[in-house]
C-alpha cells in the first residue's frame, strides 16, 4: 500500500443503513486519508462492492434487504470479491453472529457503540497487514471517549414504606396448579412502616405476613378488620406474632350487629374449633371500636367509611408519604345493576345511595378494590356484596381514582381467566372514558411508597 507524506491510502466502503452513524464514519475515515463511499443496504453493498472493488468493507450485520452475514457468503463465493476485506462492524455481540463472521472470514468485529480511535486503529491495522488478535473490540458506552466508564449499579432502596398484598382471593382459598400466578390466599395487605405495620384483613395471607414479620425488628402491628366474614378472619389463628409476648397488636372493627370485636375474634377461637384459645395467646392484644375520628398513627392516617356489602362493613383510607391509598376488598357498587355503564350519570338515581363512597374514594392515588363478578356472572349474583366489572370501572371514574388494583378474584377464576378479565377491565375503562392503569393483585405483590419528590 502506497503512502502519501506518511498518511495511508486505501479504499473503504462503509456498509451501514443507520445516516448518524455512517456520517461519523466516513468523516474519521476520510480524516485518517481514505477514500470512501457508502451503501445503505446489503443489496447496494454487493453491487458497489463488484463494481468498485474496494480494499475494505466495514459491514453492517442488520442490514436492510441483504443480512449481512449474507451479504459476506456471497462475497466470499465469487472469484472476484473472495479476496476482499471484512472488517465486521455491529450492536450484536451474540456468539452466533461473531462465530459466522469469523468462520467467513472477517477480520475483526467493532462493536457499537465504538470510539472513533477503535475504529480507525482497526482499519489502520488491516492495511498494515497486522494479523488480527482474535478478539472483538470491546463495547465502549462512551462512544466519543476512550476512558472506561463505570457501570452503572442502581440499588434498590427498601428502606421506604411499602404495600404488600399478602392475599387476593376472595371467598376461600384456593391452591393448585391454575392458580399459581394469581396466588390462592385470602384476603390480607400489610403496610410496613420503619417500626411499625398496618394490615388489613386478616385472612389466610396473614399467616405468611407473621411469619416475615418474625423476622424483623418491628412489634408494633395494627390490624383493620373491614368486616368479620370468615374470609377475611381465618388466618388469624395462625398469625405467630399473636403468640409472641414482645408484640403489641391493636385490632380495629366496626360495630357489628351484635356482638363487640373482641367477642368475634374469641368465638373464631372457641374450644370446638381451635385448639388454643384466645387468652392463650401472649402478645399485648387490645381491640378497638371504630368512631368518627381518624385513626391517628406516627406518619400514617387512617380513615374507614361503610361499604355495601353484608354485615357491618368498611374500606379503609391509608394516607402516608404523601399517597391517598384505599383498601375496599367488598363492595356492591351499583346493586343490582346489570346495565350499560354509559347510562348512568353522575347525578343518576342509581347513584344517589353511594355518594359518600364516591366521596370517601374521590381523588384516591391508588384505588384497592374488587370486581369478582363479569358482568354476566353478576346477573345471577345480585345481593351476595360484590360488584361486577363494569359497575366498577364506573365507581373509579366517578370517583376520579388515578390507578387500580383488582382484588378479592373469585375462587373460580384461574390465572387463565383472569388474564383474559383484566384485558376486558383496561377496554372497559377505556369506554367509561377513565384509561387509568390497572393491575390484578397478586400474592406477594410489593410495592414501595417513595415520598413525594415533587
């Protein structure tokens, strides 16, 4: 190769369909003193290359029309191209590619992105006739810098306050196989705090919760109950803290229709169904009526209002970091309506007996609430305290929630089923005109309560 005042002389075609990229390369190139032209597919590629014969080919493996492994096949299978060089230049690093470019000949392999002096060493090296080391070009995040860059490792900061969903099914548990993604325990959220939690309901989920719980520093548990249906009681026996001397645990219900909270829990406990009872169980247990005031907790807010549904039951309100969060695991809303969402209006008769749900809902962050029924299983459901799909997809948009989460699924409904209802609920929310996001609960589901940044 012949030089001019020591700068190399040589012909290059650069192969690359991406104009950012091949702008900067030709610009090195041509700066470095060689001659270069380009093709923006692997068709043009092939032509160019047996109508101009270049020295090098830098190629592009995505390449439109032709790959470009396909592209160097058939470089190779023609007498007049065989000869030409490869200088492989691509953002896959996968084996299979690197092994095929390899195999066919290729020089070396620039991964993008690259620096201008990997590329232009690279190139410098082939017209020397330096023998090629074997080894890619490593990928360099700093595309117009040599120096390393260290990787970035963001930590997880679970320091924070967080909401778990200990358990999402509603009515009774339900294990096997078609459940798994979903999970089978009832009904159970823990909101943790640095030395304290709040938990909602206490069915088969708490178990799993007392059992994490155990493994902390926290003793300080405050348990609301939204009513006293067995399922969303029956893991309490089995709530390990409950029988630990070091923890403190306040329990809070509404008045029910007859007997006080205390009473309900010790009859869950009585003799004929259990074999310990309620005063065998050593943590400072103290049972707590609900009134009109909030439930004043260190950075925690706690308020409950009446939901529709059989015996005295309620939601609950958590206000923490800043977040409005709502806990409704049953309620009719709407009881009895089988109709068209889009004729029920805010100021509808039908809506009348709920405004102070829609009240205590209105502006929530993050609305927890079920949809047990489809809308044609809650024709023939009618007054059992569950809503059906689209009565909710309603309340949310009355209510202005900004987000939901569906909860309390029906012991029928496997995973399969309930994917197939939670695309339904997001085409439906489009409908009401209210496209906010929306997830199904599932056990163990975990989220963090960063405090507002804004």
């Amino acid at each position: 190769m012949s030089t001019n005042n020591g700068r190399p002389q040589g012909f290059i075609l650069v192969a690359e369909d991406v104009k950012v990229i091949s702008h900067k390369m030709i610009l090195a190139l041509e700066q470095s003193g060689y001659k270069v032209a380009l093709a923006e597919d692997g068709e043009q590629c092939l032509k160019m290359a047996r109508s101009l014969m270049p020295n090098l080919i830098v190629l592009d493996i995505m390449m439109p029309k032709i790959h470009g492994i396909e592209v160097m096949k058939q470089l190779r299978a023609d007498p007049a191209t065989k000869d030409i060089g490869v200088v492989v230049c691509t953002a896959k690093s996968f084996e299979t590619e690197l092994n095929y470019a390899t195999a066919l000949g290729a020089y070396d392999v620039l991964i993008k992105p690259f620096t201008i002096s990997a590329l232009t060493g690279m190139v410098s090296g082939f017209f020397e006739s330096q023998p090629g080391k074997g080894k890619t070009v490593e990928r360099q995040p700093g595309a117009d810098g040599d120096q390393d860059v260290e990787v970035f490792r963001p930590t997880l900061r679970t320091q924070s306050k967080c909401l778990t969903l200990w358990g999402t099914r509603g009515s009774t548990p339900t294990p096997g196989a078609n459940f798994l993604r979903h999970g089978g325990q009832t009904s159970c959220m823990g909101v943790t705090t640095e030395n304290m939690v709040c938990i909602f309901d206490a069915g088969s989920g708490i178990r799993d919760l007392g059992l994490e719980l155990m493994k902390s520093n926290i003793r300080d548990v405050h348990l609301f109950i939204t009513h006293t249906h067995w399922d969303h009681i029956q893991g309490f026996p089995f709530f390990i803290p409950a029988y630990d001397p070091s923890f403190k645990i306040t329990v809070y219900g509404a008045q029910g229709f007859g007997k006080d909270l205390k009473s309900l829990f010790s009859g869950q406990l009585d003799v004929d169904y259990f074999p310990v009872q309620l005063e065998n169980m050593r943590a400072r247990l103290n049972f707590v009526q609900l009134g009109p005031e909030p439930i004043e907790l260190p950075d925690t807010r706690v308020t409950w209002e009446f939901a529709n549904h059989p015996g005295a039951t309620v939601g609950y309100k958590i206000e923490l970091g800043g977040k409005k969060i709502a806990w409704v695991p049953d309620n009719e809303f709407l009881e009895g309506y089988t109709g068209s969402p889009d004729l029920i209006s805010p100021d509808h008769e039908r809506v009348a007996p709920y405004q102070k749900m829609i009240e205590f809902l209105s502006g929530t962050d993050w609305l927890i609430h079920e949809a047990q029924y489809t809308n044609e299983e809650y024709a023939s459901h009618v007054g059992w305290g569950h809503s059906s799909l689209s009565n909710v997809c309603l309340l949310a948009r009355l209510a202005g929630v900004r987000r939901w989460t569906v909860v309390h699924h029906d012991p029928s409904h496997d995973d399969q089923f309930l994917e197939s209802k939670l695309n339904l609920t997001r085409q439906l929310l489009q409908h009401v005109g209210h496209p906010i996001p929306v997830a199904h609960g599932y056990d163990r589901m975990t989220e963090f309560l960063y405090p507002d940044e804004s």
